[in-house]
C-alpha cells in the first residue's frame, strides 16, 4: 500500500469481507514499530513481544471500530498502548520494584538502569522502521521510562517519540489536554533529572556501528575471548561504568570493571574456554558471552553486554543475562563463526 488512504481502503475491505488473512498482513506492516512502541512501556523485549501479539489479536477483534478516519497505523498504536497499560496494571508487574542498586562494595549506588531488574536489550533488526533510533531505544532512556508512573511513560512515548497531538494522546489514554500537558511536564522533568546529558550527538549518528565503534567492538571481542584485563582495560575509558540490571549491580571506573574480569586458574571450578559473539542491541554494538567447560560440546551463554562507545572508547557497558540469547536462539553455540554469519541477518548482526 502506498498511501494511508489505501491502506484504510484495504482494511475496511477486509473487514467487510471478514478476510482474516488480508487484514493481518496490513497489520504485520506496522510490526516492527509496534514492537519498539511496546519494549520503550514495558522495558523488556520478551515481555513486549508478548503484549505485539495480544495487540495484533486485540485490534482484529475490534476491527469493526476501525472506521477510516484515523490512520491504521494510529489506530493500532491506541491498542497496542492500552494493551500494554492493562499489562502494567496486571498483579506480576506490579509486584516488581525498584530498587536503590549497589556497588562492588554493597554500597547503595544510585543507577536508572541498574535498578530496573526486568530491563532487557533489544536485538536490531534491518527492518526495524525509524522510531528505533539510537536515542528512542537507549537502554538508559529505556530505563528512565521504567521509573516513571504507566500513563506518564505513555503520555512521554507518545508525545515526544511517535509525535501525537496532544488531543490524540488524551483521547487514547482517556485524559485530557490539560492532564496530557501536565503529565508530559512531570516526565520530561523526571528525564532531565535522570539523564541530564541525554546524548544529543546520537540524533545524528548512524543506526549503525561507524569505523571507530567496529574496531573497538572487534578489539573488544577479542579482549573477551582471551580473558585478557589488560587489553580490557586499555578499551575503556577512565569513568566508565558498567550497570548490571537483573543484579542491581554497578561498577563505576576503569579498575572496578576489569577486577572482575580475567583467566580462570586451570585448577578453579569455573576453568574452561571462552567465546564472544559480535552483535547488534538498542542501536548500539553488543556481545554475548560464553564458556564451555572441559568435555562439553558447547558454549553456553553466560551473559550478554550492551556497549556505548564515544571516541574508539567503551563509556558504558549493561550487562544482562542469557535469558534474551537464548530467546532469539543464541543460549547456546557449537562454533562462533558459523554462529556469526547465522545471527547477521536474524538479530541485526554487523
């Protein structure tokens, strides 16, 4: 379909015909967005894709309330919100907290993305559409979302990411404009406060990796399989930090993140071989982690870290657990390479 107009043609058409299939595939179209709207309300991609598929049902259910006047796409994204505000609201999520998180030391740490335990990256995808920005799905911009209260996350996702007027915001969560307003002001002064550097020199950078980045990631890597601190080190920059959500976990500095890392002694339970895995996450270059101990035949993924590099330097790692890997069919590999060429296509890749 080329226009809006002949994409509401098509799925009053298929309304009317009852065809199931017809209005699927017009939906499927607007997926990837709707993914992305989704993971920034619920901070975790298991979780988002979970909410897509009751959108995706949800909207065929309703599809008699689909008039025309509004844009399909619009149409979806008023379902898609609502869907993940009853999510928001269900006994589970509420029972999730957050929680000052600690340093090395068990020392209270104040860390937006530390202290988000449900946090999980999102793997790239070629076709993700333009709201998957590099800015819209920072992990720490994704973090901050998390602190702020279910209908303020959606008045600020709907307003300053997808860019609806304030009266299309008010009617899909059942405010007002002046409730709208003020709900917006209170999170964008929550985001000031939390992120008062908010990274604008990636609203004009690539979606991808640029030179500097690829080399570091490759250096990165190989740092990793080597299980080498000093060549660690000289990757990271002297303030770098390294958030660790599912642990409520931050390492602040150079010396604080390499003591954690280094060889194993041959005698030492955990001894065994270790592999990396460049990939693609939330726009930025990641890794996944394995080890595979003497007589097995496979690595497993132990854990997966999300990079931000400024001027061929790591600033900042995030560090999550296999859960996601082996989601999207990485928990475990025979031989890198292979799993390398394998993942490009299927997550992002390089």
């Amino acid at each position: 379909m080329s226009t809006s107009d002949d994409v509401a043609r098509g799925v009053l058409a298929a309304v009317r015909a009852e065809d199931e299939g017809a209005f699927v595939r017009l939906a499927e179209y607007h997926r990837n967005d709707l993914r992305v709207h989704c993971y920034l309300m619920l901070g975790s991609f298991t979780d988002a894709e979970d909410v897509l598929d009751r959108t995706l049902l949800r909207a065929w259910r309703a599809r008699r309330g689909f008039t025309g006047h509004a844009p399909f796409r619009s149409w979806l994204y008023r379902i898609a919100t609502n869907a993940c505000l009853d999510a928001l609201a269900a006994p589970a999520r509420c029972r999730r907290e957050i929680a000052i998180a600690t340093n090395g030391a068990g020392e209270p740490v104040r860390s937006a993305l530390a202290e988000v335990t449900w946090l999980q990256p999102l793997p790239d995808r070629p076709e993700d559409g333009a709201v998957a920005t590099r800015d819209t799905v920072d992990p720490a911009f994704v973090a901050v979302l998390q602190h702020l209260p279910p209908r303020q996350r959606a008045t600020l996702i709907l307003r300053d990411v997808v860019h609806w007027p304030a009266a299309d915001t008010a009617d899909t969560l059942g405010m007002n404009v002046a409730g709208v307003k003020s709900a917006l002001q209170r999170a964008r002064r929550t985001l000031r406060a939390e992120l008062p550097d908010r990274h604008p020199s990636d609203h004009d950078r690539p979606a991808g990796p640029d030179d500097a980045e690829r080399a570091c990631l490759e250096r990165y890597v190989t740092a990793s399989r080597r299980a080498d601190p000093a060549a660690l080190a000289a990757l990271l920059h002297a303030d770098a930090r390294q958030a660790i959500p599912p642990a409520r976990l931050v390492h602040t500095g150079r010396p604080a993140i390499v003591e954690t890392r280094g060889p194993v002694p041959a005698d030492a339970p955990g001894h065994g071989e270790r592999e990396a895995l460049p990939l693609a996450m939330n726009r930025r270059p990641a890794v996944a982690h394995y080890f595979r101990r003497p007589g097995e035949g496979v690595f497993t993924a132990t854990n997966l870290d999300v990079l931000r590099i400024d001027n061929g330097l790591i600033t900042e790692i995030v560090t999550f657990g296999p859960e996601l890997l082996t989601t999207i069919g990485l928990g475990a590999i025979l031989d890198v390479t292979a799993a390398d060429h394998e993942c490009a296509g299927r997550v992002g890749g390089r």
